[in-house]
C-alpha cells in the first residue's frame, strides 16, 4: 500500500496525522500492553528462577574468600614455587602473620579456615589456634614469623598447607568443579582424586540410572490405567480418577513413611510372605534403606504425574481408527501397535519428561528409604547446603546436574522431537 496521494502529499488519519505513523503509534501501544500483560509473569520467572540459578553458577566459581581475608599473604606467596620443596620465604610467613592478626580482630579467621578445609581437611585447625593468639602479634617488632608460626601450630611447617592457600587464593577457582567430578587441584594441575575419596561421579550414575528405571516402571504401570480410563464411560472415568489423584492429597511424608511400614523386615509384606509360606520367617527380604526401596516408593508417588498425560492424549484417540484397522484384517495387537499406540507416543513423552526431572531433583524419599544405596546426588547437595555448609560445591553439583538435564533434554529432541510431546 502507497503512502502518498495522488497529488504526492502523505495519507492522512481521521485525525490529521500521517496514516503511517498512527499505525506506527497504534503498533506501538499494542506492544506495550501485551508486555505490561505478562509482566508480573517475567518478573516471578526472574525472581523465582532466574535470579537464583544465576547465583548457583556465580557461586559454584566464586573464591574471593581467601583474596580478601590474606590480601598480603596471596600477593607474596604468588611468587612461591610450591614445588621445589621448600618452605615459603620469611616474607611471607611475616604477610601471614600480619593477616592473620587482622583477620582474627575482624573475627574472619574461621571462615577462610572452613574454605580451605573443604580443600584440604585439618586445616580449619591450624587457623583457629593461630587466630586465638594472633591478637597478640607485634607486627612491628615480632619475628621471625616463621619460627613463631610453625611453634604456634606445625601445619604451618607443611608444604601442602601453603600449596592449599596459593592454589585456591584467586577468586575464581575451578576448584568447586573438579570435586564435583572427583578431581581435585594439584601440583601439576588438575588430578583424579584418591579412589576411596570419589564418590560424586558414582552418585550422578546412580541418579540417572535410577531416575530412568522409575521413569520405564511409571510407564509400565500408568499405561494400562490410563488406557482403561480413557476407555471407560466419562462418569466411571472420573470417579476412577479420584484414586489416581488421591497421592496429591496426602502428604509426601506420610506416602514415604508408609512404604517404610510396608517394606521393612518386619513390615506389612514380609509378614505376609511369610503367612502365605513364600519366604521363611528366618529369611526374610530386605527391601528397605536399598535401591529397591527407592525405586518402589518413587514410582508410586511418580506414578500420577505419567497416568495423567497419557490419559489426556489417549482420551482425543478416536475409537474409529482401531475399527477400520480391524475391518482391513488387522488382529488386535497389529491394530494396537500399528494405529493406537503411535498416537499415544506424545503422551509416554511428556510423561515420561514429567516423571525423569522430577526424579532426578527428588532427596526426601531417597534419603527416607534409599539408605546408603538408594540415594541420589541430590542428598549430597542438600547436605553440602544444610550441614557442610560447602555452598559453592553444591552449586557445582547443581549446575552439573542442570547441564546433564539439558544435554538429555536436547537428545530428546533430536530423537523423538519436542513438538511430539502433548498434554492433551
């Protein structure tokens, strides 16, 4: 469309401003609304999601720690080759010294202990007995620090104690990482751990393992539930679905500690076996504190959140297809495998992405159930947050696992295709 007259001049609105500015002026103001609309909704995927995966990443890197407690000692000791086997210089034992006196006056001493110490384990201690008579240094006239140093606690007479603090006194470390993936920082650069000390690797195998076993149990046992329901007549379906949405009314505890009466040696089932002559009273199954326990307990709170996507897509099937597969001298199963289940696919797919990401975050019911076998590297994680305290390798730990989800994720939709996955 032409934006001029006839006579050259430029189409006018009703108002008298050019046509092509008021659409311009028009376009403009729908935007804008359509962003004050979903505001609210950017601004609680941001505060809520955003923001906080944002501060795991810059944690799982951050080491500033170290630069600002013993600014004088990482400034001397970057000089230091750590390894020619010998004992940092003078200097910088008297930068340490001087440090440690500030640090212990602003009470910061045992912090960068405690980051060392996931380091290095011991060396919290050679930091808090130094911190107690670190008051008392005279920076001017004491000396020699290195004497003084090492009679106050022998740590300071090891290398591997002066290595720890220049290996991790940039404020940005892989350090965080490499544990991650038992490795750790060493002379050399970086190194596998001791083989008694890697267990975070093994963890993250159980935890995809697992999470893919309950993710086919899901399938197998929501399957036929979903394709009765769907089946059924409306009313009888939806008095059905009661009992398929019956677990999210109660709470996740009381389904947990449940499956602990029901499994455990003495539980509900083992007492049963036993009554019925399957198993002896001497011998009876450990289902419980084992991968085993995991599992059962798992599929059965994940259950719901697969039997509802499949029903969903299952209930748009027309019963039609199945007849004229028939009526062209289909048998049961070729009309199933052939015509009906191809089209429930979509519904396995986002069942099943429901049911995987669920499971691979999941700590409680591991941690109730699993014992030392069944739990997942999502109870490491929570245990570095509330008791180790080590936030940077839980925020490791976390964006490995985030990574692992998205690689999977994308491998999905490479092979069966995201726009394939339906909710109904």
């Amino acid at each position: 469309m032409s934006d001029t007259t006839l006579d050259g001049g430029p189409v006018l609105a009703a108002d008298g401003t050019p046509l092509k500015r008021s659409l311009a002026r028009a376009l403009r103001r729908q935007k804008l609304r359509a962003l004050m609309l979903i505001a609210p909704l950017l601004i609680f995927i941001m505060a809520t999601f955003i923001l906080p995966v944002g501060d795991m990443l810059l944690r799982s890197v951050k080491n500033s720690i170290v630069a600002d407690t013993l600014p004088q000692t990482v400034v001397a000791l970057a000089d230091w080759d750590a390894d020619s086997g010998e004992l940092p210089s003078e200097a910088v034992f008297a930068a340490m010294a001087a440090d440690m006196k500030s640090a212990a006056e602003a009470k910061t001493h045992t912090r960068v202990g405690s980051r060392l110490n996931y380091e290095n384990p011991g060396i919290s201690s050679i930091f808090r007995k130094t911190g107690r008579k670190a008051k008392r240094f005279d920076i001017e006239n004491g000396g020699p620090w290195k004497e003084e140093l090492i009679d106050i606690n022998d740590g300071w007479g090891e290398i591997d104690t002066w290595r720890t603090i220049q290996a991790y006194s940039p404020r940005v470390t892989p350090g965080y990482y490499l544990n991650a993936v038992d490795m750790q920082v060493g002379p050399d650069g970086a190194e596998l751990r001791p083989e008694d000390e890697r267990i975070y690797m093994k963890l993250l195998k159980r935890t995809l393992w697992m999470s893919l076993l309950i993710t086919f149990s899901c399938i197998v046992l929501g399957y036929p539930v979903a394709w009765i329901l769907a089946n059924l007549p409306m009313r009888t379906a939806n008095l059905l679905m009661i009992l398929v949405l019956l677990p999210f009314w109660t709470s996740l505890l009381v389904r947990t500690s449940a499956w602990k009466i029901l499994l455990q040696q003495q539980g509900v089932i083992n007492d049963i076996l036993v009554w019925v002559g399957l198993v002896a009273d001497d011998n009876r199954l450990i289902m419980i504190n084992n991968q085993f326990g995991t599992i059962i307990a798992m599929t059965h709170i994940l259950l719901p959140f697969m039997i509802l996507p499949m029903y969903s897509v299952m209930q748009t099937i027309q019963p039609s297809y199945l007849r004229a597969a028939k009526s062209l001298g289909a048998t049961d199963w070729t009309a199933f495998w052939r015509v009906y289940f191809p089209q429930t696919v979509p519904g396995i797919g986002a069942g099943s992405i429901l049911v995987f990401i669920l499971a691979i975050g999941y700590y409680i019911t591991p941690a109730l159930v699993g014992g030392t076998t069944g739990t997942f590297i999502s109870n490491r994680i929570a245990f570095h947050i509330s008791s180790s305290l080590n936030w940077g390798l839980a925020a490791a730990l976390g964006a490995i696992l985030l990574a692992v989800v998205l690689v999977l994720y994308w491998a999905y939709d490479k092979i069966v295709g995201i726009d394939n996955v339906k909710l109904g």
